[in-house]
C-alpha cells in the first residue's frame, strides 16, 4: 500500500475503535465484546503498516478515546489491555516455542489484571466486595483470556485469508 492509503485506513481504524470504544461505554449489555472487538484493529495496523505503526495507532487511538468520550473510566481496559494486546501478541509470536508464548501471553494478561484490580480497588471502589470469591474470578478470566487469544489468533488468519487482499487494491 502506499502511504496515503496507509494514513487513510489508519484514520478510518482510529474513528471505528473510538465508536466502538463509545459502545461499549454506552451500552448496557455486550461491552466485553466491544472490547474485544476494539482489540482487532491493531492486528490491521501492524499487518498492514508494521510494529511501529501499530505503536502509534494505539497511542493515537488512547488519547482520542481518552479527549472524545464523556466515560474515561470505560476507556481504561482499552488503554491497559486490549488496544495494546496486539502488539504484546505480535512480539511473542515471533517466538519459535508455543509452550513459552501462552506463558508470556498468560504473564502479560496477569499483570494487566493485577494492575487493574488493584488500581480500582485502591483508588475508585475501596469499600466494595465481591460477592463471588476471589479466586474463582481469577480463575475464570484465566479461562476468558485463552479463549480471547484463541479468538484474536482466528481473527488474524481470517483478514490475512480473506480481507486483506481488499485492502490491497
């Protein structure tokens, strides 16, 4: 592609992921698969443009998000976890060993739950506690995540199979 058309899709990426960031801060129901969905246009970018480029989409992506939208709060899993999953994903798999990729996928997505759990429970919801337990939550987004990366991964063979060659034209 070349550049102009690279700038134009960037832009119409950046604008779907901020509507659908809106979405998701909006709607009273389905926001996971907003999110989810959020996380895929990365993937285009790096495909199509590369790593640095894909570094500059999310940033751009964060901050327009962050400016435009009246929820912050509803940005901050984009911004701590799926807007940049794309490119934690993109350097892992260039690894040559499977077993060490979903170890450093796993480790990656701890640390963004740690992150989160604890800046919210710090900081917004201190006197909140769950009714269900603990571990049985952190066990259940461990389940979430591999499901999530394994959806991510489809995804990506799905544009290079069957979108991509549009792009192309």
């Amino acid at each position: 592609m070349n550049k102009t058309k690279i700038i134009a899709v960037n832009g119409l990426l950046t604008a779907m992921v901020v509507i659908i960031l809106f979405l998701a801060t909006t709607s009273p129901t389905t926001r996971f698969s907003f999110y989810v969905l959020s996380s895929f246009f990365i993937s285009v970018v790096i495909i199509e443009s590369g790593a640095k480029a894909g570094g500059l989409f999310y940033t751009v992506s964060s901050i327009i998000s962050a400016l435009i939208l009246s929820n912050k709060l509803g940005v901050v899993p984009y911004v701590l976890f799926f807007g940049n999953y794309g490119l934690v994903s993109f350097y892992i798999d260039k690894l040559n060993k499977n077993s060490l990729k979903y170890i450093l996928k796993l480790l990656y997505f701890n640390l963004a739950i740690f992150i989160v759990y604890f800046t919210f429970r710090n900081v917004f919801f201190s006197n909140i506690v769950p009714d269900i337990p603990l571990w049985m939550v952190y066990l259940l987004l461990q389940i979430v995540f591999i499901i999530y990366d394994y959806i991510y991964t489809l995804f990506i063979g799905y544009y290079n199979l069957k979108i991509r060659r549009y792009l192309r034209r």
